[in-house]
C-alpha cells in the first residue's frame, strides 16, 4: 500500500518512522516533511492545505491511505473533502472529519460536548462581542487566577492564564476588541483555575470502538524548573510515573468512554486520534483540553514504544474494526529531550548549519527532526523547535542521560535544550 503522510514536524518524523517499518507500506510519501522524514519515505512539495493538490497526488500515485499529522487541515475539513470526491471517497483518511476536529477547533464547542456527555472538565462561562459588557463584569467577581481561552485555533497561543482582574479584563478587552487572535478570539472561554498535575491520553478510534495507547507527560515551558514562556513543548516522558492503574481507570470511565460514545451518539464522524489533555486534581481527572490529533513532542515518545504495526491499526480504524485489535506496548521508559533554536519561542535564526547528526547510535535512542531542511549535504535548522532525542531505559533518570549525551554531540548555533526534562520524576 502506497501512504501519504501530510505535516512536517517532529510527530510526523516519528510517525513516519513507524509506518515504513511495516510490511503492509510499499511506498511512504510526506508532505511536505523534513530532512529527517526523506530517511523513511520520500518528500513531496505539497501544502497540507491545498486540498486539491493533495487529492491530485493521491489519484496521481494510487495512493491507499492518508494520514494527517497537525490539527489545521482536519480542522478546515480535508476528510470531508476526501469523502463528497467520488473519486476520492475509497481512500481512507486517518482524523476526524470536520465536525469531529470541532473538538479542538472550537473551545466553546468542547465545553458545551463535556457538559452534555457530563466529562468532568473546569467550571467555565463563554462571551463575545454582543456579551462584552456582562463579560467583564464576570471578570470582576472571578477568582483568581483566570484562565481565558480563545475559542478557535490560534498556533499555540490563545490560552491565557492572568493573575490579576487587571490584566485578565486587558487580554479580554484585547481579545475581542483589539482582534489578538484574529477570528479564533471572536468567542473567549473563560474558565476556573485548576491546579494539579497534566499528563496527556491518547485514544485512537474508529467511532465506534477505541484503543488507549500509552500516555506521556509532557514539559511546555521553555526555562529548567518549568520556569519561563510556553513553548509548542521542551520534551516529553512516558509511562507517567503517578498514572497508576487506578487512576487511569478514572480517566477510562469518567472521560474516554463518555468522550467516545458522546461522538457515536451525536453522529459525529470520528476516525482517528483524540488527544486528552487531563489534570489530576486530588486523585480526580479532569479534562483541560481535547486535540484532534496527536500531540508533539508526545508522539516522539508514546509511538515508539508502541509495538504494533501502526498500518494493521490505521486499517482498523477505516475499516471500523479496531474492536479486533490489541495495544502493545514497550514496558521501558522513553524520555524525549527538544533542541530548540536560540530565542524561541520569540523570533530566531534559520538556515544555521546542524553538526554531529551523524553519530553511532545505540538502538536505545533516535533523532527525529522537527524544524530541518536538506540543502546540498548539509541539514539546517528551519523553525522554532528543531529535533528532539528520544532514548529508552528503565527509570527516567536513565532515559533523560542516554538522551544527554546524544544531544551534546550535535551542535548548531544558538542550540538550547532543558536538562531537567522529567525533573519531579528525576
């Protein structure tokens, strides 16, 4: 089978790793990818976003599956694209269809699918334009802090967590009448402070059954001691040491079941991952936030210790079979470590030349590549987060080490990496 891969970061460099592993793949394809994605497939000049140029390619190359990687084309509708083209309709597409990515496309959405499923999820109120005044009065009486969130996708940015009525009513006012996010800002969720611990669940379904694969812990902020501005995500661990089995029984019962059949019953069309984000308050589970795909840097850990073949799984999950299929998993831990580019998550450099990607590997780590370009024989760092190091061993102090000491051996101007990814776990 001949398999598209859509997306050009760190998840898809894992996923494509995975995918030409199995037998079932001839030929992977990525679009547009990166220099560490052309080791395991070839790399297409195709926009994920350009509907009609993917559907092309895919009629073109006799293409047999496509998976999406980001949130954005799920989010604008390319399996509904793929499903209303007669000549597209029999390849399958791994994500939701546009009401499904719903999910993560709108906050307010979200909210309203937990309340009616009863998902345990923060307290929240939501406000727009024509409800600005009320808004801000709420904001007034609100406990401190607060978390405003801009209901559409906004690349990261539009959560907010302000200490102070003063600068909570600044970005509200900001939001929706200084346009911050753009469209994404025109609805603001306003929702209670938890406190707690996160780790990130993903489910794979097929909209009718589901497979939990191992969750992972992931570490956004970008300064040691989780100090500093968020980040799209410095590293990431799995198993997470305090998600016991009781408390992932928690998760399963109050969040994924409900979640799942929340989108049966409302005929929502859901054939892929969806991405928890939970916070453990006390030893309760609540939602902080769903994504309709998989996380980044959390695929770099949660796919390689997936044993299955990733195809026989994708297949299910098109095939609406995935209640015939079992999730094995790699007992170790693997702790992936973010080489991120000097100034990031503000503006930087691209274009800089990266050095010691060729070093002897032990088969306890990997390098996926995120931010990367080919240019001649060299690689060069193209974007915010470059690569990551991802390594097994036992305990997390092990896998952070064998981690380490890859990523000193590879150098580029203005390299900066956290020491401490897993740190309460060290």
């Amino acid at each position: 089978m001949k398999i598209l891969l859509l997306g050009s970061g760190g998840r898809e460099h894992a996923l494509a790793w995975k995918l030409a592993q199995s037998p079932h793949c001839s030929s992977l394809f990525i679009a547009p990818g990166n220099a560490g994605t052309s080791g395991c497939g070839v790399n297409i000049n195709l926009s994920p976003l350009d509907f009609e140029a993917v559907g092309a390619y895919c009629i073109a190359e006799n293409i047999g599956m496509v998976v999406v990687g980001p949130e954005e084309p799920l989010v604008r509708g390319i399996v509904d694209f793929f499903t209303v083209n007669p000549a597209l309709r029999s390849i399958p597409v791994i994500g939701p269809s546009a009401s499904g990515a719903r999910l993560e496309g709108s906050k307010s959405f979200s909210k309203q699918f937990m309340d009616r499923h009863q998902i345990p999820t923060a307290a929240y109120r939501e406000f727009n334009s024509s409800s600005y005044t009320e808004g801000i009065a709420y904001l007034h009486e609100h406990s401190l802090p607060i978390v405003l969130k801009a209901d559409g996708l906004a690349a990261g940015k539009g959560v907010l967590i302000c200490q102070s009525h003063v600068e909570a009513v600044a970005e509200f006012e900001l939001m929706l009448q200084g346009n911050k996010f753009g469209e994404a800002g025109n609805t603001v969720v306003v929702e209670e402070f938890l406190s707690g611990i996160e780790l990130s669940v993903f489910v794979l379904t097929d909209g009718r059954h589901y497979l939990t694969l191992p969750e992972a812990k992931d570490y956004k902020r970008v300064g040691e001691g989780d100090k500093g501005p968020n980040t799209g995500g410095m590293g990431a661990v799995s198993p997470v040491p305090f998600a016991d089995t009781v408390f992932m029984d928690k998760i399963t019962q109050r969040i994924i079941i409900p979640t799942i059949n929340g989108l049966s019953a409302e005929e929502i069309d859901y054939r892929g991952f969806v991405f928890i984000g939970v916070i453990k308050v006390g030893e309760d589970p609540y939602v902080i936030e769903y994504n309709c795909r998989m996380g980044d840097p959390e695929t770099e850990v949660v796919i390689p210790r997936l044993k299955n073949d990733l195809v026989e799984l994708f297949t299910a999950v098109a095939e609406q079979r995935l209640n015939e299929r079992t999730i094995q998993t790699d007992d170790r831990t693997a702790c992936t470590i973010v080489a991120v580019s000097g100034g990031y998550p503000g503006s930087y450099e691209k274009g800089l030349p990266i050095t010691g990607l060729d070093q002897p590997l032990t088969e306890d780590s990997l390098i996926f590549h995120a931010g990367t370009r080919a240019e001649k024989d060299a690689v060069l760092t193209n974007g915010g987060r470059v690569l990551c190091v991802t390594s097994f061993a036992e305990t997390v102090y092990e896998a952070v080490d064998k981690s380490r000491d890859v990523l000193e051996k590879i150098d580029y101007e203005g390299i900066y990496y956290r020491r401490d990814i897993g740190f309460e776990f060290l």
